[in-house]
C-alpha cells in the first residue's frame, strides 16, 4: 500500500476521521487502514506499517485525533529502500461536523446503493479487471459500506 501524501524528510500532520480503521486484503494480504485529512484539507487514506499500526492502537485514537508523522528515507536489512514512517507527536483533537445523514428517496436511511459499490469496485479494478473480479470486490465493498 502506499502513503504517497507522506513525503521524506518532512512531517505531515493528519486528522483521524474515523473512531477505527478499516479492513481488507490484497494481493499482499490483509491489512488495516485509517481515513484521515491532512493539513491542506484534503480526504486520504493512510496504510500504516505493522509497527506504525502497533503505536497508533497503542494510542487508542478517535475520530479528530490529530497526529503529527515524521517521514524518513530507509533501507531494509537486504538493502531495499522504502519510507520509515514515526509519530513525532499530538496535537489537541479538533472537532469534526458529522457526515450528514444520506438520504434516498426524501427518506432518511443508511443503505448504500449497490450501484455505488459496483462503480467502486470498476474503478479500482481498472480497465484489465475481469468481471468476475470487480463483482467480487464490489460484493466486498457493499458488506463493508453496509457495516460502516
């Protein structure tokens, strides 16, 4: 997964904008991830290393949680280079609007279309993605937007 908001040798400050992170896999196995905001006002998504993973359950952080990360350069113990990512530190939480409630039809409800999911599931499949693939990651997504 990559964090390519995050940039070496620079601190980013991000707002978390869930109370936890979500969940899924790839290619490269399950993982966890955080919807956050950083400092330009901008909506991302940070993937946490396992270690970066570890401190941030550590904190216990919510919804506004504010943290402070350090980006460096590194190598790994064969050599290859990837992007060591710390917490350099906290700051006040801020306090976030709520989502407004999604509406359907002049009512208020929860549901998430299939169609949302399905438009989701084209777009990070790609043009390559067979069928069967993007049904399948939409099928994911509706389960886990239906969850959230």
């Amino acid at each position: 997964m990559s964090n390519k908001f995050i940039t070496p040798g620079t601190t980013t400050t991000i707002t978390f904008l869930e109370d936890r992170p979500f969940e899924g896999v790839s290619k490269f196995g399950p993982y966890k991830a955080y919807r956050v905001r950083t400092e330009d006002g901008v909506d991302r998504t940070l993937y946490p290393s396992k270690y970066l993973l570890d401190e941030i359950e550590k904190l216990g952080l919510t919804r506004g949680s504010v943290l402070r990360l350090r980006a460096e350069a590194a190598r790994t113990k064969d050599g290859r280079p990837y992007i060591r990512i710390d917490i350099d530190g906290m700051d006040a939480p801020r306090e976030l609007p709520r989502e407004p409630t999604r509406t359907h039809g002049g009512e208020q409800s929860d549901r998430i279309l299939p169609c949302v999911a399905l438009k989701t599931a084209a777009q990070t499949r790609g043009i390559a993605g067979e069928p069967g693939e993007v049904i399948a990651v939409a099928e994911k997504y509706l389960v886990w937007l239906r969850a959230a």
